[in-house]
C-alpha cells in the first residue's frame, strides 16, 4: 500500500480499530510478541546502503584513466630500455594511488564520528508495565512514552497527549513546531497530521503515549532514506575533464611520437629500432607524470583548508565540484537561518517596543522611542511580559561552555523566556509572588494556551496567549496606558492591521491576554471555553527565526561570484519570500511557488520557471530531490544544502550535497559529499572559494608543465629536420630529467598554491571550457614556451660560438657538446623557475600576492637547483645524464636569467589586467 495511504489510514481510523489493526492494545504488548514481532520486522534502524568494498575502493585509485597511462609509459620506458625511468614513473603512480586512498579513508572516519543515529532508549508499555527498551528493539503495536527533549523512535498513532510540540524540521524543514493531539487534523504541507508521529522528529513540549505503527526502514524516516541509497553515484566534472585531458595528451604524445619516429627515418636515416626508440622516448617525455600527484595534492591541500573553514569533505574530488558550482539550493531552517526563535517587536494599541538582539541568550534589551525600557516601567509592557514568561512551560538552559543554549520546550516560548529577560523579568521571583493553580494546555483547533495564577487574596488570574486570529475573538475588552476599556470596531481594526503589517514581514505574531477572576470560581471545575472568554487584550509578541549574521556578506559574495541560491524550504510562502528578500538572495519580485503547484508542474514548465528568480516552499522530499534534476537538466552544475532527512534524495542527486554537521541526520551526512561542521552557510562560500583554486590550480600546472615541453621538443626538432647538421642540444635522458625530478617539486608546489584575491569575482567556469583549451595553450606554447626555447636554444649555440662556431661545425661530442648540452638543460631549468612563479597567478601580480608566500614552490625551486646541482658535478652521472662541471659564468647567468622573466610577465599581467581595469 502506498506510504501516504498507511499514514492516512492511521490518522483517520479510531483507536479501537488501530488496536485491532496492530493486534495490540492499550498496554502494549507482551515481551514474548514483541520478540516474535522483531524477529519479523526486523531492528528499528536505518540500514546504510551497501557501500565499496576496501579493495575495490583501494584498487579504484590505480585505474583512473591517468593512472592507466602512467602505468602504459612506464612499460614504454622500459621497452625502450630506461629501466629506472620506467620503475620511476610506476613509483609515482603507486605513491599517488596510496596518498589517494589514505586522504578518503581519512575523510570516511571524520564523518563517522558526526553521525548521530537514533535514540538510543524508549520507555514503552509492555504488559501493562513501563520498561526501558533499546530503541532498536522497538517493534509495530508496541506502545511508548514520549517526553519533551525525546528523540521519537517511530512513525506512530498518538493514543493521549497533553500540550504536545513536536519539532519536526528534520522531516519537513519546517521552523514552526507542530502541535500533536488524539484527534485527526490533516494539517498543512507533508507530516502535518495532527495525530501522528514520525521517527527522527524532536518533542519540543508536553507529553504523550503513542503505538508504533511503523519501524526501521518503514517509516518515512527509512523510506527517504531508502530512496536515497537507490540513486545512483554519478562521476564528479573533474573526473570526466581528466578523463578528457587524458586523451588529449594520449593524443598529442603519441602523434608527436610517430613524427618524430618518421623523421628520424627519413631526415637523420636511423634504423628502424633505433628511431622506434628514440620515439617511444620522446612519447614519454610528452606525458606529464606529475599530474595525477599534482592533482592529488592540489585537492587535498584544499580538503585541508577547507578543514579549517569547518567544510568536511569526504571525496577528493568533491572539492574542484564545489568551484564549479553555478546554482546552490538551499534549506532554509539552520541553513540560512539560526534555528532559534527570537521576539524582534512587542505592539500595543498604546506603541511598539523593539527587541534587540538574537537567539536563546539574553543579549540584547526592549527599546521605545530607541530609549531602554524596563518592563515595569511601563504598565503594558509590564502585563505584557508577564504573560509570555508565566504562561509559559518551556526554560531555557545556558551552555556553560559558551555554545547554543539547551531549550527544553518549544522554540516560540523560548523566545518569549528570553524576551522576559531582555525586559527585566526574573521569573523565579514572580512565579513565587504568583503561583500556578492549573494549566489550560495548547491544542491545534483553538490554537491557544492558559495559565491560571493566584493574583491577590480574593482573585486569580487567567493569561492567554494564541494565534491572533484564534485569540482576538475571544477578546471583549482592551488595554491601553494600564487602563481596561471595552474593545471598540477601531480597536479591532488596528489590531488587525497591526498583525498583517508584521505578516506581510514574514514574521509570526502571537496575541497576548488575560482576565481576572474571583476566588469563589472553583478552578478545578471551570472548562476551557469558560476561561477563555471575555479576554482582555494586551498586545502581540512578534517573532522569527533569524538570519545567520554571516549570511548576508556569503549571499553578497554568492553574487559576485555569479552563482544563484535557490531556497527551498517547508516554510510557508510568506516567511520564505520574507527571509529570502531580506539576506538579498532575491528581490522583492521573485516568484514563490508551493509544494501544491509545483506538483501541477511538467519539467519543462519547472525548468523555465528555475531560470529566472524562484523560491519554493511547502515542499516534499521528492519535490526538493525533482528542482534539483531539474536545474542539472538546464546544465547547471548544483550543490544542495540540508540537514534533515528531507533534504536527503537531493543531496545524492546534486553534483555536490553539503550537510549539516551539529544538526544534520545520520541519512543527510551519509548522502552529501561535504558536511559542515559549525552548520555555517558562510563556509560554503570559502569552500566554493577552494574549489575554485584547485581547478585552477590544475590549469597552472598545466601551463608550466606544458610550458617545459616545448624547449625540450625544439631541440630534437633541430637535430631531426636539420638531418642531423645541428647533433642533439639535448638528450632524452635530460629531457626526462626535467620532467620527473626539476619540474616535479615545483609544480606540486603549484598544487598548494592558495586562490588568488578575485576568484569570488569570476563566474563559474562553463562546462564548454576544458583544462587544456586555447588560451593554455596559447600562454604555454606561443608565450612562455616560446621564450624559453629562444633562450635554451641560444644557451646551445652560444657555447658553441664562444668555442669557434660558425667557423668550426657544431660539437657532437667531447667537452664542448657536454656544456653546450649542460647549459640547454640548465637553462629550461631556470627558465622554469621563472615560469613557475609567473603561473602562480592568473592576472593578479606575484608581488601582491607575496613573492614568498608559498613556501612549497620555493622548497620546489631550491630542490630542483640542486639536483640540477649534483648533475654536473658528480661523476658517473654525469655520463648518463650528458653533463659537465659549469663555469663560474656560467652559474651567474643561469641564477641571473629567472629576474628579467618575472619582470617581463609582470609587465604583461600589468598591461591585460591592471590597465583595462582602470
């Protein structure tokens, strides 16, 4: 039967017939068929979806399409006959598979240790007898206690309730706790019913006994969560952009191969074997091996920063993800919002006092006229106060470690304690002076609540509070400046006014009364209807759930990043648009669209709707889970924000799902690929901002290593298409050198290199644009590329001219050759170290951003000059590599010739950027 149908038919049927239903009754069951009933249903908890095996997670980081490239150049290497370097380029893959796995693993017990599962014990009916049971072990029929602050542990029928609040935001993402009685209300939006219950919501207030109809993976909890474990994982951009680049550089290297295989035939007449050779050499020097490292590090330097920011993510490759972001939907309640109720004004027909500050602390005061006022001060606000902070069941618990206060009760009478405070109001002391007789508990129909207190010797009184439209009514009379009157047509009017004014602001207002009665009335046998007539009316208390105060800087920056924020909320339409107006997430001329009309929706009118400024509110889980497909259709690339079970579906749909860590369910963290651990919408931003970084510090990587390969290929072109007039100005030995020990430190430095200042001020990079497009070419052929064959280029024949060319042929060989050789690697070497600190910005300059700043790089550099170092001046590698000891000269105009490069670069960035900016 469908689930909603279930949930109907027990909220509709009678207690008799829910009894019978369960074959169950009134006290529970025995132990003996709770036993047999768990051996059928199973535990009540939510199962996690299968997950990788260890070895298949550990073998999936060798068999990327990189990795099986490196694992083919390596054996190329070997083919050819350079052992070592292809054993090497093997070790690189094997360390980097290594570094892969252990990051992921580390990022797997990090998110463990957060999930926070169901409760762990309930008080049930067994036998007519309370015990305390694992909640596990609780079975369908069995009957249960719920308190405030209990976790509830199943979907259940309320069989008696007193003053119930359930706070139920964690299924439906509504801030509002809903009221729970023994009688049947459908309610408003998903889970409204007003007599049930469901697994994974919070008792805010009261008290109740409720039987379990559904448990486990039953309840909606399990269903949502069962949902989510169905959708399938899809691969992350930069795995399919890898993935290309792959077969971009496969391309390249392998044409380049064969021309080079072809030429060393016909231009320089080698045998067969020897140009196959010779090739499969240059194939391997065109392969950038550190890229996988770089891509490695890069992405976990930027897991570890976004540590720090409180992002927690859990793939690797969910960081770049982040950067691409172009849309963002985001819960409302404990997202963008505090998730703490706050009183923000107090009306009465005589004026309105403004509430300062925010939260369940006392950190702020009650103004008029922008003058602290005292609630006694004022004889209003002083009947006014008293009301809210006597009628009242919920207290508030500081956190002596200075965190979020514990609220034992419900979120709107919090606010209403805190007010008191604000006011002056200690209640320990007045609830003495006026002691509670009896308490008229809130119920869902009349929507109001009542206390009645010993007043004087011979009367007592009764304080209301209410709904406005439900307690107005009940009003006859009227106090203005400590004066009761007779409540006029004029005075109706502008109290109504008044509400629709704070309604139309998105905020909740709730009407405060009261009335005084003679002792002689007997309060044990006066009835509801009976108390709560001929009212006095006070004022209106107006709330609501505030905005994060980083919130409006991270939406600003949102913007400026072009990227939009969707919200999607259970929340009503008017408090929705209300907050998303306020942080700036929209204008004030955003379409709001409702759970009930999104439903008459087809995907095409939904994906036109998506394109210009939308929230949604009253939405389902599967409603949330359909706007993101549905974005993802228009090719935005989405990350999804939630905490509750609710949002879980659309955080496995979305390209990137971001969770809650201090707030969110156990099946929200198990679904996203990021859990922020201070549950700060702000740290999206930074992470997005890390993202960025890592894409782009991918693309300057890149550049540099791409940059290298082209003074390394000029002199084998030479020696090729000269038919072998000019010899080699470098060997393969010393190409590879560059590419697997100078070039390697240096560009993992450039993996950790932080984002440059106006990252935020770009837009997300379209999914057209690849890693390897034109303009990298352009910059790392046509640029620096270019300018670094000129000078290794000139570094050869140079040598040779100081030693009688062109008087005297090239050398091909002895001392001459050696140098000349020495003085092309060395010179790509140095021109290198320039290139890597001009590719360590895009358009910002390098001294802006700091010379030094990255340590990493300058490691790199110092490295790579003395391993460049060591092979000139040790023998026997001397011969491998073709070098020789260099002259003092020499070493002078290599450390010299990185400077004037700088310098040249920086004029350029100045001349593209700065200027056209100006």
């Amino acid at each position: 039967m469908d689930e909603k149908k279930v949930r109907e038919l027990y909220a509709k049927a009678s207690l008799m017939d829910v009894f019978n239903n369960l074959h169950s009754s009134k006290n529970g069951l025995s132990d003996e068929e709770a036993a047999k009933r768990l051996k059928k249903y199973g535990l009540n908890t939510i199962k996690k979806a299968a997950t990788e095996s260890e070895w298949r997670t550990f073998f999936k980081n060798f068999t990327s399409m990189m990795a099986i490239l490196l694992w083919i150049s390596g054996l190329i290497a070997i083919v050819s006959g350079t052992i070592e370097l292809g054993i090497a380029i093997w070790l690189v893959n094997i360390i980097n598979g290594l570094f892969s796995f252990w990051q992921e693993k580390a990022a797997k017990r990090a998110t463990d240790a957060l999930n926070n599962m169901l409760p762990t014990y309930v008080e049930v009916i067994r036998s007519g007898k309370k015990k305390q049971v694992d909640s596990k072990n609780l079975v369908p029929g069995d009957v249960f206690v719920l308190q405030a602050g209990n976790s509830i542990p199943a979907d259940a029928r309320i069989l008696s309730a007193s003053s119930m609040q359930v706070d139920q935001s964690a299924l439906n993402g509504e801030s509002v706790p809903e009221s729970k009685t023994t009688k049947y209300d459908p309610g408003e939006g998903e889970y409204a019913e007003s007599n049930l219950v469901y697994s994974g919501t919070t008792v805010g207030a009261g008290n109740a006994r409720a039987i379990a109809f559904a448990t486990g993976m039953n309840t909606e909890f399990g269903r949502i969560a069962s949902l989510t474990q169905k959708q399938e994982k899809t691969s992350s951009p930069l795995t399919a952009e890898l993935n290309r680049l792959t077969k971009q550089i496969s391309i390249i290297a392998i044409t380049i191969g064969v021309i080079f295989f072809i030429a060393a035939i016909f231009f320089v007449k080698y045998p067969l074997a020897k140009a196959f050779i010779f090739a499969l050499g240059m194939i391997v020097a065109f392969i950038p091996e550190g890229l996988l490292p770089t891509v490695t590090l890069s992405l976990a330097q930027g897991v570890k920063r976004m540590a720090k920011k409180h992002a927690l993510v859990k793939e690797l490759n969910s960081v770049e993800t982040l950067g691409e972001t172009t849309v963002i939907c985001s819960d409302k309640t404990g997202t963008l919002t505090q998730n703490q109720m706050t009183i923000h004004y107090l009306w009465t027909p005589a004026g309105e006092y403004q509430v300062t500050g925010n939260g369940y602390v006392n950190n702020g005061k009650v103004e008029f006229n922008k003058q602290q006022l005292w609630y006694e001060e004022n004889p209003d606000l002083h009947k006014l106060v008293q009301i809210a902070a006597l009628d009242n069941d919920t207290t508030v618990e500081p956190n002596k470690n200075g965190g979020k206060p514990k609220i034992l009760g419900t979120p709107t009478e919090a606010s209403l304690i805190v007010m008191a405070q604000k006011a002056g109001f200690d209640k320990q002391k007045v609830v003495v002076k006026y002691p509670r007789l009896r308490e008229l508990p809130f119920d869902s129909e009349r929507k109001r609540m009542s206390t009645i207190h010993r007043w004087n010797d011979t009367q007592d009184i009764i304080f209301t509070k209410g709904a406005y439209s439900d307690t107005i009514k009940q009003c006859d009379r009227i106090q203005v400046n400590g004066q009761v009157r007779k409540m006029t047509q004029a005075d109706l009017i502008r109290t109504k006014k008044a509400n629709a004014d704070y309604a139309s602001r998105g905020l909740r207002s709730m009407a405060l009364a009261y009335r005084i009665i003679d002792q002689d009335t007997d309060i044990n046998k006066i009835d509801i209807a009976h108390a709560e007539q001929h009212l006095i009316f006070v004022g209106l208390a107006t709330m609501s759930d505030p905005p994060r105060p980083e919130i409006y800087d991270a939406v600003k920056r949102c913007h400026q990043a072009k990227i939009r924020i969707i919200m999607v909320t259970g929340d009503s339409k008017l408090t929705a648009k209300s907050v998303a107006v306020k942080i700036g997430i929209t204008s004030d001329k955003a379409r709001v669209i409702s759970g009930t009309e999104l439903n008459q929706m087809s995907d095409e009118e939904l994906r036109q709707v998506l394109q210009g400024e939308v929230i949604f509110a009253r939405v389902a889980p599967e409603q949330k889970y359909r706007i993101v497909k549905n974005c993802q259709a228009n090719g935005e690339i989405v990350a999804s924000t939630g905490d509750g079970v609710n949002d879980a579906p659309a955080l496995k749909q979305a390209d990137i799902g971001i969770a809650m860590g201090m707030t969110g369910t156990d099946v929200a963290k198990d679904a996203a690929n990021m859990i922020l651990t201070d549950d700060n919408f702000a740290s999206i931003v930074a992470a997005i901002e890390e993202g960025r970084a890592v894409y782009s510090n991918i693309r300057k990587f890149l550049t540099y290593i791409l940059t290298s390969n082209v003074p390394e290929a000029i002199p084998s072109v030479l020696f090729l298409f000269s038919a072998g007039l000019i010899p080699l100005p470098m060997t393969i030995m010393q190409i590879l050198t560059v590419d697997l020990g100078t070039d390697m430190l240096p560009a993992l430095g450039l993996g950790a290199e932080a984002a440059d200042p106006d990252t935020m001020k770009e837009p997300p990079r379209k999914r057209s644009e690849h890693l390897l497009n034109k303009h990298v070419m352009i910059k790392a052929i046509c640029w620096y590329g270019l300018i670094s064959s000129l000078i290794s280029t000139a570094a050869y024949f140079f040598v040779n001219y100081q030693n009688g060319w062109p008087q005297t042929v090239l050398a091909a060989s002895g001392p001459v050759y050696m140098r000349a050789t020495t003085m092309v690697l060395g010179a790509i070497v140095f021109t290198q170290i320039a290139n890597v600190l001009n590719c360590r910005t895009n358009k910002t300059s390098v001294f802006k951003k700091g010379l030094f700043s990255n340590k990493n790089i300058w490691y790199g550099i110092i490295f790579e000059i003395c391993l460049f170092f060591i092979l000139t001046i040790t023998p026997g590698i001397q011969q491998v590599f073709n070098t020789t000891t260099l002259a003092a000269s020499d070493w002078l105009f290599l450390f010299l010739l990185p400077i004037p490069l700088v310098l040249l670069e920086e004029a350029r960035k100045w001349l593209m950027y700065h200027k056209k900016n100006n």
